[in-house]
C-alpha cells in the first residue's frame, strides 16, 4: 500500500468504516422499514462513497453505488417500501463494494470485479419492488447466500480462503493450525533447523487497510504524552540513582529501561505527529484570491508537504505561516508588468518547503520578488526612531534586515486589507518564539526574499543544558545554546566590563554577558573566575549566561507556570530533573532582550578599540598553549592537528624521542626544554601540536592547550630565544610567539635536511 496516495488510503479507511456501519443499518433497517432517520443515514453513506469514487476515477464503483443510491432515494421518499428482495439487493452491493475496496488496496485499481449482476439485482427491484431476488449465479459475494448475518463475516477483502479438496490439503491445513500455537521453546529449535518461525502463510495473512489503523480520541493521546513524560522523569531519577551504585546487574537493567523508554517516547510523539500539509493545503485559495485581487500572477510550489509536526505545533504555526505568505504575495513579488520590465518571468514564484533538521522543523517562504531594500529599511527605522544613526553605522545588512520584526515597523507605501498597518512581523516573532521557535529572513534586492521558521518537533519533551546557580537549578532548552566556556581563575581568564556592563574576550571578540544571579535576584557571587558560560542565540544575538555550574545535558518534561511565574517574564516553564528537584526552564528570548545594553556597550567599546588601533596592527588566528608558567601562541595555520599521546608510547632513539602515529614513525620536541621551562611532572598522556610539511611531520609536545584566538596583533621583537620572534598582549597576558620552523631547526638541526634527502630519495 506504500505506492497509494494518502487520498486513496484515507478512502479505503473511511469506506471501510462505512461498509461496516452500513452491514449493521440495513439489518436494523429490515426490522424497522420505515425509519426515515435510518435512510436518510444510509443514503448519505453510499452518497459519500459514490462522490469519492468518482472523484479518484473508480468508475464501476461509481457505477454500482448510484445504482443503489436510487433504490435508497425511492425508499427514502417513500415511493416504495423496504422488503427483504430490497434488503439483499442493497447488502449484496455493500458486498462488492467491499470486493472492489479489497481489489484497489491489492492492486491499485478495480481489477476484473463484475458489477453488472448486482446492479441488475438493484435495478429490477425498483422496477419491480415485490419481485424475488434473481439466482445466486449472478451474486459476486463468495458465501453461498449473502445473508445479513454473514455480510458482517466477508468485511476481509483479500481472496477468500477455499475449502481444501483433497486429504492432503486438509492435512496441510492442519499442520499450519497446529504450527502457529506452538510452544515458545520450540521456536527457536526450528530456527536451528534452517526453518521460518515468522513466515505468513498466506495472503490471508495480510492485514489488510481497514486493519492497519483505528480512531483514536485526541484527548486520550494528550493523557498518553503525560504519562510518557512522567516515565521519562522517572527514568532520569532511576539513572542518575543508579550511577552511584556498582551494580552491574542493576546497571544493565536500568539501560534496558532507558532503551525501552526512550522508544515509547518516539512511538507515543508519533501517534501525534500530522503531516504540515495539512495547514499548507488552505494555502494555494490564500494566494489565488490574493494575487487576484492585486493584479498578480504567482505560482505557488510546496517541498516537503509530508514533513510531519506534533500536531499542537500545527496550530500555534499556522497563522504566522499565512500572515509569511500573504506578505510575500502583497510586498515580495512585483506586479507582471514589473517583472517583464526587470527581464523576469511574468508569473512569480513562491515556494514552501519543510524539512527536518537537528530535531528541528524547518520551513521556508520563498520568493522570487523585488527583495529587501536595505537602504529603505535603514531610513525607516531612523525616521521612526528604531535606531540611531550610531547604531545604524554599526550594523551590517543582515542585522538591519532583521529590524523589520520590530514592533510598529513597515515600509509600507500605503495601507492595505493586507500589510502596511505596522503589525504582523513582530506578531510572527513573538508567536514562533512562545513554542521554543526562531524566525530569520535573508533577502537580495532584485532577487527575492526567504523567511526561515525553525519550530520545535514537540513542545512536551525538549533537550535541555541544566546548570546551577547559587543553590538552584536551571533548565536552558538546548537549541539556543551554542558552546560553554569556563573562565578558569588559575589560567588568568576573567570577565571584564565595559562601560559597567560585564563582557567576555571570546576568541577576540567581545561577548555582551548576563549573569544570571542578578537577573533573578539571587545572591551575587563576589568573584568573576571560576564560573562557566554558556554561549546563547537568540534575538539575532550571542550573548553569553554566567552561571556557577554545569550539570548535564538530559531530556525534560516541559511542565506549565503559574501565572504568577509567567509575569516574571524569565521563565518558559518548569520540570524535574534526574534527582527529583524542580528546576525552572530558562525563557532565552527574554534574556537576549536583557543582554541588550550589555551589547549596545560591547558595540561602543569595538568602535573606540578601533579608532585608538595602531595602523601596523594585524588580525592573526593563534593557538594559545600553556608551558609551565609561559604562554606561548603558534599561528593556527602552522597546526595541522591537535593530540594527545600517552606517556608510554614516547620512545627514545638515540638522542631523540620519538613515538609511533599512523603507521610513522614521528620526531618529538618539547616546548619546554626548548624554551628552558620547568619540566611539570607529567600525567597519562601528553597534549601534542602536529605540524606538517612537504609529507614529514613533527609533534610539538606543551603541557596545556589553552584557547584559539583571532585577535589584533602588536608583536614586541624584545627576545632572542630560539624559536621565538616576540611577544604579545593576548586576553590580557603576555604571550611569547612561536616561530614553529626556526623553534624545529633549533631542537633537531637535521630535519629540514633529512626532509629534502628524503624528497631527493623519493
């Protein structure tokens, strides 16, 4: 049935469905003829079935449900009155159409399935209500005599199963009876026979469309995702409780039950998960109906209709996907007169498409219209007072694109029905952002606009980074976070402030930061070291959350807020964690809106590093690595990969350590007798640089890696050690560069030159 289309499998489901409800009508009907209600029931039944049919191009089923849509119409009308010729004439129908349904599912069409004798049988009994039902010949049901009681019993639309003939048939018969109540144990013995245990014997065995699907009411799959999610909570306290216990049987039994919770969860999301089609599908009158209305001509095309969403999601997206399209078709793409002039195709297009990535939906609205003018947005938002001109200065266009989901902001010419009222965009941020979403849009003046919904697959179980601060316990939903840094007070890092808002140096670049425990109220933690931070996105922005611990990363069961926690406005819910507390869930949106004057202070002190930058100052991308108490940088395009090499593999050859890597036999240096440091006794293993050349590579052996910067350089050529072309003021300490070839050549003289023997050899 994987070759149908959903339209015909819905058909098949329902008409099934129907048949089913018709078998027992009619026999209800014969004990009570005159009940109109009842005709009235029936008639709508075969009414439905006829259209669909005619509809999908099945013409015999078309043909042999009008047939008895006008014996039912005379009964319903009262021209005649229901008699036992008619009663079996119209279960003889319902039966052959549960024949060709049968037919369709199997083979994609209506096969040879005679109709005709059926229809006669109906037709004579209008034209002739008292006659008696013509032979049994002429009936396609299997049974002997289509009898009410055994109409119910043919409802299986596969090939009916024949009596066996012969002896040995029946015997045969038997044997597969017997076979399939057999014993577990011995299940596995006839496996070791080579046999198949699972193996249908028949097509008889086949489920068939009717069998393969209920209906199942809404409430009670929302009852079955709760209680999912409290056996999630349960799980996680169970794993985290036996973690602290060295019980490998207790250990293997709760892996057992992560593994079986974890695939209810997936089977129980599914059951709730519908098709984005079926908000899309209202879509094509929307653009019709509007391109129409404005002189327009606009092909719309749909990608990934089959994408599937918890169907709560649908909803919550299905307005501001409308309010995207409607937009696209009134600003986006230009009239055909516009395009003609501009060289383009007439008609434009607007494209939709969904996919699924990173546990994530994401939807596109696309067009191929006059885009987004930068330029114009720019003049809006400074005539309206969104920005200043100082801020304008700053921004690139992507970020000034992004100002259009500002509050009141339209560019509009003039107000329509439809846009230019100075709402809308703003709305569909907001909506996107309260079910765990990201709205973005990219544009190219001349050649259109996409807009880029990113919508969570469930909003009852998330992904979540839980982190401590102070004495609680937070939940940050993991979409939003980027990576996590820890400021480490022994290796110098520290947060510092800007214009009195605190900031973070992140691989040069300064990180706007919100700590976490004033936000909330909480008490404040004298010291900025020894805290971690966790790097967000939101709002267009990274910003960083100072937080006193990380936790773990597990899944959570989002649980709703008061209204008295929602007011705080810091919050998008609550849940339990592994140990059994209550932890709150971050709301992210809100704190970028908070990190916003730690950032416009970031942009300040970026402008005033710039103007007061020498000119001789250059970016440079460095490895910091730590050796003893030194700092020393190495250009990050002399590092062909970081490694860590246990102690044990170093060997000695001669005069020169070496160790085994990838099948080669590779030189050691260590940084720090080069340099002359104090030798920190060593640990496991050992963290190594692997520079490469012209097919030869060395391991530059450190005692930490520290960070990757990207930074403005101002070296100081104020040493002469080997190795060594200067120093430099990185992340406020002095750091020694490394000059990687001359630091080789100083260790092991003959390296370059046994590199150009060996390229000679070659």
């Amino acid at each position: 049935m994987d070759e149908l289309g959903d339209i015909i499998q819905e058909f098949l489901v329902e008409s099934h469905e129907n048949l089913d409800q018709l078998d027992r009508d009619l026999v209800a009907l014969e004990q009570d003829p005159g009940s109109r209600e009842m005709l009235s029931s029936i008639f709508r039944t075969i009414h439905t079935i006829k259209g669909t049919s005619g509809f999908l191009a099945f013409h015999r089923l078309e043909t042999l449900t009008h047939a008895g849509e006008s014996l039912l119409s005379r009964l319903r009308d009262g021209a005649q009155r229901m008699n036992p010729a008619s009663a079996d004439a119209l279960l003889a129908m319902v039966d052959t159409v549960r024949t060709l349904l049968g037919s369709i599912e199997e083979s994609g069409g209506e096969g040879d399935v005679d109709v005709e004798p059926v229809i006669a049988m109906v037709a004579a009994c209008i034209e002739d209500p008292a006659a008696p039902k013509p032979a049994q010949a002429s009936a396609p049901a299997p049974k002997a005599e289509p009898r009410p009681a055994e109409a119910v019993e043919s409802a299986e639309p596969t090939a009916p199963v024949q009596a066996p003939e012969q002896p040995e048939a029946a015997e045969a018969l038997a044997a597969e009876v017997v076979e399939s109540v057999e014993t577990a144990e011995a299940v596995p013995a006839r496996a070791a026979k080579g046999q198949a245990s699972d193996e249908p014997t028949g097509q008889n065995n086949k489920r068939s469309i009717a069998d393969s699907s209920i209906r199942v009411d809404v409430d009670l799959l929302d009852t079955l995702m709760r209680l999912v999610g409290e056996l999630v909570l349960t799980r996680n306290q169970i794993v985290r409780g036996v973690s602290e216990i060295s019980d490998p049987a207790l250990v293997r039994t709760t892996q057992r039950l992560n593994l079986i919770t974890s695939e209810l969860q997936e089977s129980v999301m599914k059951t709730r998960m519908q098709p984005i089609d079926h908000i899309w599908s209202k879509l094509p009158r929307v653009v019709r109906d509007l391109s129409g209305a404005m002189g327009k001509q606009v092909k719309l095309a749909m990608e990934g209709k089959e994408t599937e969403l918890d169907r709560s999601l649908l909803e919550a997206v299905k307005d501001p996907l409308t309010h995207l399209v409607r937009n696209a078709v009134d600003h986006g793409i230009e009239t055909s007169a516009e395009r003609v002039a501009k060289g383009k195709d007439p008609q434009g297009t607007l494209t939709l498409r969904a996919a699924h990535e990173g546990g994530h939906v994401v939807v596109e609205i696309k067009d191929d219209g006059a885009g987004i003018d930068v330029d114009r947005v720019a003049q809006t938002a400074l005539d309206r007072g969104v920005v200043t001109r100082d801020q304008l200065s700053r921004m690139d266009s992507r970020e000034i694109i992004a100002l259009v989901f500002r509050p009141g902001f339209s560019t509009a010419k003039k107000v329509t029905n439809v846009s230019g009222r100075g709402v809308g965009m703003d709305v569909v941020k907001t909506n996107i952002e309260q079910i765990g979403g990201a709205v973005d849009v990219d544009s190219t003046l001349g050649a259109g606009t996409t807009w880029r919904l990113t919508i969570p697959l469930t909003l009852a179980i998330i992904q979540a980074l839980t982190v401590e601060c102070g004495a609680e316990r937070y939940a940050i939903p993991q979409v939003g976070v980027d990576e996590l840094v820890f400021v480490d007070g022994q290796s110098g890092q520290t947060i510092e402030h800007v214009s009195g808002a605190p900031v973070y140096r992140l691989r040069g670049k300064l990180l706007p930061l919100v700590r976490l425990d004033e936000t909330l109220g909480l008490p404040v933690r004298n010291s900025d070291r020894d805290v971690y931070i966790a790097v967000l996105q939101a709002d267009g922005r990274r910003f960083g959350l100072v937080v006193d611990r990380v936790l773990n990363t597990e899944e959570i069961v989002v649980k709703p807020l008061s209204g008295r926690m929602k007011d705080v406005g810091v919050y998008a819910g609550s849940t339990i964690v592994g140990d059994g507390k209550v932890a709150l869930i971050l709301d992210i949106p809100s704190l970028a809106r908070r990190a916003h004057l730690a950032a416009e202070a970031v942009e300040r002190a970026q402008v005033d590093q710039a103007d007061s930058r020498p000119r001789d100052s250059h970016i440079e991308r460095l490895l910091i690595a730590g050796i003893g108490e030194r700092r020393v940088a190495i250009p990050l395009d002399m590092v062909t990969r970081l490694e860590e090499f246990p102690v044990q593999r170093i060997e000695r050859v001669g005069s020169r350590e070496v160790v085994q890597y990838r099948d080669h036999i590779l030189p050691v240096i260590r940084l720090a007798s080069l340099l002359g440091c104090y030798d920190v006794e060593e640990g496991e293993t050992v963290p190594a640089v692997v520079y490469t050349e012209r097919g030869r590579s060395v391991a530059l052996v450190v005692q930490q890696i520290v960070d990757i910067v990207e930074d403005h350089i101002e070296s100081r050529s104020d040493l002469d050690d080997d190795g060594l072309t200067g120093s430099a003021v990185i992340q406020q300490r002095v750091t020694e560069l490394l000059d990687v070839r001359r630091a080789i050549l100083a260790a092991d003289p003959r390296f370059y030159a046994e590199m150009s023997e060996s390229m000679v050899g070659a």
